[in-house]
C-alpha cells in the first residue's frame, strides 16, 4: 500500500503575496486621489449654489408669506442672510457648511443684496438704494478653470430663481 502523505492546507497570505497587494494597493490609491479631490472641490460649487438658490426661494418666500420686503444678502465666499430689511435675521448660512473652497461672481458687479417684495417680485431697488443682482456665478477657488464645473444662478423678473450651468451646450435644458 503507498502511503499518503497529507498535505497541510495553507491558511493565510504569504508575505510576497501580501507586499504584492500593497503596492497595487498604493498604485491604485495614487491614480484615483487627484479625481478624488476633484470632485469633492466640484461637490462644493454644487453645495454652496443649491444653498444659495435654497435662500433666495426662502426669502421669496417669506416676503410673500409675511406680505413685506425681504431681504437676501450675499458675500464673495458664500455665506448668505435672509432679512427684513433693517430688521432681525430670519435664516443665516456661513460658508464654513460645506463651501469653503467657493468664490460667487455677482451681476452686476459690486451688487450683494436682493430685496424681494410682498408679492415675491424684484425690487427696483435695494433698502441702500443700491441696484439688485440678478445672476451670481459660482466657482471653485482652488481648481483649474478645465477641472471646475462652475455653476450659475439667475433671477428672473418675477423673482424666480433658476440655476443653469454656464459651460452647457445652448439647446440643453441646463444652459443659462
């Protein structure tokens, strides 16, 4: 009778075996980190115009719920502040929420603020006499204008607020 030897099962990673899934480990991770970042920077223009285009409906909103101007202010890094002119502060939204690396564009340029009327339409005028926006392009400050998917929010004449990429095609429905 021949004898048979068992053969021991092996359990477990070698050590070639486990460097060899490091290194594709590591090469895999070096490739994607750059896309990656990317896209959490673009995450962050589409964050800080889907808070915007929130703010400008609530203060549309509210001056039409309150029957009263209200106001919508804006700064360059995109903290917003819904208002009743010369009065308290309804809703607030820093930039530190999740757009930090953010820059807004305002048309016409030097413009920060959006008054609302008791109907939900635009003002002529801001309570400071000044002109309102009516378009705000949004903008990473870190990524290259290639990389950057930047986005764009215009106010309409009847105060609707719509956001549009600049960059789309002209017969798509997401072009401004």
């Amino acid at each position: 009778m021949l004898n048979r030897r068992s053969h021991s099962l092996q359990n477990g990673f070698s050590l070639v075996e486990l460097m060899i899934g490091v290194v594709i480990l590591a090469i895999l991770s070096a490739v994607a980190i750059p896309s990656f970042q990317s896209w959490l920077l673009n995450t962050q223009i589409r964050n800080a115009a889907e808070s915007i285009s929130n703010g400008l409906q609530r203060a549309r909103s509210e001056s039409v719920g309150r029957n009263t101007d209200i106001e919508f202010a804006l700064s360059a890094d995109s903290t917003w502040v819904v208002r009743i002119p010369g009065g308290a502060d309804i809703e607030t939204r820093s930039s530190n929420e999740g757009s930090k690396s953010v820059a807004v564009t305002f048309t016409p340029p030097g413009t920060t603020t959006v008054t609302y009327n008791g109907f939900g339409g635009i003002k002529g005028a801001n309570a400071d006499t000044s002109a309102p926006f009516t378009r705000i392009d949004v903008d990473s400050t870190e990524l290259s204008t290639a990389e950057s998917q930047n986005l764009a929010i215009t106010i309409g004449l009847g105060g609707n607020v719509r956001m549009c990429d600049p960059n789309a095609p002209g017969g798509s429905p997401r072009a401004c």
